[in-house]
C-alpha cells in the first residue's frame, strides 16, 4: 500500500520520529510543517528514557547509542533535618535510566529524517479540513494544501486535535513544574553530596524536586537538570503560564519566582537551597502540569501522536518515550496495512489504551508526590518502598509501556 502525501504537523521530537517512520514505511512524499522558526535545539532542557524502553527503541531504530547520555541507576528521597548540609535520606528506589540533554535528542532525531522529506520552519498550520480521502491544511498566508494522510505531531495544544470530533482540551493538574540547569563546574562543593548516577529528590510537604545529572548542549560537560512541582501560592498565578511548553525564563511572573524561593527556603537542605539558588534566573522555566488523553488516537486521515494524543505527566517519566513509540508503531502499521483505513485503526488499536494508562499513572503519582504528599519526616527505606508500591500501582508502568504493548518489562 502507498500513503500517498503525507503532512507531519509539528517538528519537534513526536514530528521528528513521525516523518522519520513515515519515510521508512514508503509515503511518496513528506512535509513537515514547523512553526518555531529557528532550531528547537536551545529551548528544552533534561529528559529521561527508562533503560528497556530505551533498548526497544534503539531496535525500533529511533535511538542509537552515539546519542550523548548519563546513566542513572538510583533515586534517593531526602529531607531536610537539622544541620545536614545535605539533608537526611530516607531511603532510595531503583532508576534504571538513560537522561538526555532535550536538544541533543531532538537534534540526532531531526538528522535522521531522510533529505527526501520537506521540513518547512517557520509555518504555522492554521486549520486542518478533513475530507473523503485526505485533509487540506490551511496554513499561514492563506497557502492551502492537500494531504492524503495528516499526523498531529503538534503537542499539546493541537490543531490537527481541534479538527476531529471529539476535540479534546488538556485539563490544568493544578500545580506547576519550575525547571532549570546548572553546570556541574558550578554545584555546590560537597563531596559525596550525590552520586552521578542518582537522581535525587528533595521532598516536602505538597511537593518535591527531583535533580539528575544531563549531558551538556552539543554533548559537552554535564549539568545537573532539576525540576520543582508545587502548587503555586495564589492559583490565579498558575493561569498567567498558560503554555504547556513552559514560559522563557524571562517572561516568569516575579510572583512565582518568589514562591518557589520561599518555599525552597523553608523546606530544602542547605546544599540543595545553594543548589537552586546558583541557577541563574535566565536558565528557570515555568510551566503547568496538564493531563490529556483522547479517546482515538486516529479519525478518517487524521492520525494523532505525541503530545497532541496524549500528555502525562512528567512523573511518569514517558513524555519522549511514548511518542517515539507512537511512531514505531505508526511505521508498522503503515508498513502492513492494506488501506490507510486500516492502518489507521491499527494504530489507533494499539496506542490509545497505552495512551490511557500512561496518563492514569501521571495521575496516581503527582496525586502521592504532590497533591497529597505523605509525611515523609516519619518514612524509611521499607515504608518509602510501600509507599511507592502503592502509588504506582494499576495501570500504566513506571518509564513506559513496553513497546509491544505486553504488561511486564
Ligand atoms: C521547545 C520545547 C522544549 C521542551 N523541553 C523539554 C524538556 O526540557 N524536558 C522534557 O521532558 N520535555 C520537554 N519538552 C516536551 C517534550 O518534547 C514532549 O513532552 C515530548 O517529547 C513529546 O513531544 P511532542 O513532539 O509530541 O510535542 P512538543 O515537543 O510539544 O512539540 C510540538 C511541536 O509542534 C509545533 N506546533 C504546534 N502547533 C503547531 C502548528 N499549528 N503548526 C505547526 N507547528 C506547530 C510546536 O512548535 C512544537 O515544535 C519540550 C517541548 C518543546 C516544544
């Protein structure tokens, strides 16, 4: 079967691994439309990838090795407690994780794309209008186009989303995520402080932080990527953010600011205080935690994937993963189908109950880790381990589903 033309919206990391899967699985022609118009590559930050998912992926053929990462095995929980610089540890669960710095995978991502593929920055897709057989995109300037085949890959406020019929909107969790990175030459100086493969975490009451170590931009050095979910002091402030993708730091309301520096103040451990404090206020970001899931992850010619189909949150630790698995089963299906019908019903098969239970969990953990955070002062290592059992039990696996889609891994 031949898809014919095919429009990726969106050419970020779910876009990137979208064309890449359309390619291979013999589309006549792709365009990638992008509206950022310069390189994403300066604008995130950290990401994790569980060990076994990464392997499957590198399989899949959407990884591979040369990618820079660090390799992380353990997360320590700590408390503030006295006058330990470093804080108490409660205890430390297994992380089996690969991180990675967000441009470097974005990057080794976009130089797959094979040349034969279009990839059009700077081009906003206004509206898409499905039809028998295909869709038009409108697209900013008024240039109209037709597509046999058009996939979301425009995260999570998107377009391709608003033209099917369910039109699912994100909703807001109700707390926030504070992001940013210092380089390792800057960290405080304690020796033994943290281990390079931990990813430590801070908790306290309605909250905590986890911190690991990431390559550094182009693969150089390492830093030390933390993110800080809290509810903001004044809810009103949560709306001024607004944008999933996180504000630049220097559009970040100075009353956030203050709150998260209050609240580090009165919680953290002097190291982990220092920590944040040395972060330069140019390299903070702010965004809101949103939970979203569409019932079909495709309709008629319109496929969705990534963010655009569904968002996690980020304690799931399966943001990339679940979209470069989206497109490696998208490639099959696409590759084994006898109709785009069909493969679209495959996918949709097969994805949107993963979608689901990835989604379900984000849940269940920002509830135990954020919403209605134990009193963790009174929890050691077995009862932080319960604790754990219990708040990601039930759908949806820690890292992500396995690629097949078979419950273990
Ligand atoms: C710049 C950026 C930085 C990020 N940094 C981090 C990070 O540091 N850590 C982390 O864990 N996650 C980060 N994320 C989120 C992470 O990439 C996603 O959660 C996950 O990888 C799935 O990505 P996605 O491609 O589905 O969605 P996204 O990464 O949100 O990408 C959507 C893309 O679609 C484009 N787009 C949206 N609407 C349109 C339209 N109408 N027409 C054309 N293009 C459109 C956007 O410009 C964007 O590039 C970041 C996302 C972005 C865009």
């Amino acid at each position: 079967m031949s898809v014919g033309r095919v429009a990726v919206v969106g050419g970020s990391i779910a876009g990137c691994a979208a064309a890449l899967a359309v390619a291979r699985a013999g589309a006549g022609e792709v365009v990638v439309f992008e509206r950022a118009a310069g390189g994403l590559q300066d604008r995130g930050i950290g990401l994790a990838v569980h060990d076994r998912r990464y392997a499957e992926l590198e399989a899949a053929g959407y990884l591979d090795p040369g990618i820079p990462w660090v390799r992380l095995t353990s997360r320590p929980w700590i408390v503030r407690d006295g006058g330990s610089r470093a804080g108490r540890r409660l205890g430390a669960l297994p992380f089996g994780f690969r991180s990675y710095n967000w441009g470097s995978l974005w990057s080794a991502l976009r130089a797959r794309i094979p040349a034969s593929v279009a990839y059009e920055r700077g081009t906003a897709v206004e509206q898409v209008l499905p039809g028998p057989g295909g869709a038009v995109l409108r697209l900013a300037g008024g240039r109209e186009e037709r597509f046999d085949l058009v996939i979301g890959a425009d995260g999570y406020r998107s377009a391709v989303r608003a033209a099917t019929r369910d039109a699912t909107v994100p909703g807001y969790a109700g707390y926030l995520a504070w992001r940013g990175a210092l380089p390792e030459e800057e960290l405080p100086g304690l020796a033994g402080a943290w281990a390079r493969d931990e990813a430590a975490t801070v908790a306290f009451p309605g909250g905590h932080m986890i911190v690991y170590r990431i390559p550094g931009p182009g693969g150089s050095g390492t830093s030390a990527n933390w993110v800080f979910y809290a509810a903001p002091a004044d809810p009103a402030h949560a709306l001024s953010v607004g944008d999933a993708a996180g504000l630049p730091p220097d559009r970040v309301p100075e009353a956030l600011t203050a709150h998260h520096r209050a609240v580090v103040d009165a919680h953290f451990p002097p190291y982990w205080q220092e920590l944040v404090r040395r972060t330069p206020k140019g390299a903070t970001y702010v965004q809101p935690v949103y939970d979203l899931c569409v019932p079909r992850y495709g309709e008629g010619r319109l496929v969705l994937l990534g963010d655009a189909a569904a968002v996690a949150r980020p304690h799931s630790g399966s943001g990339a993963v679940k979209a470069l698995q989206d497109a490696a089963v998208l490639e099959r299906c696409l590759a084994s189908a006898g109709s785009p019908a069909e493969a679209v019903a495959a996918y949709d098969a097969a994805r949107a109950p993963v979608g689901r239970a990835v989604v379900g969990l984000g849940r269940r953990l920002g509830r135990a880790q954020v919403q209605g955070t134990p009193a963790w002062e009174g929890m050691d290592q077995t009862a932080l381990e319960r604790w754990w059992k219990q708040a990601s039990e039930g759908e949806g696996r820690f890292g992500g589903q396995a690629l097949d889609g078979a419950r273990r891994g």
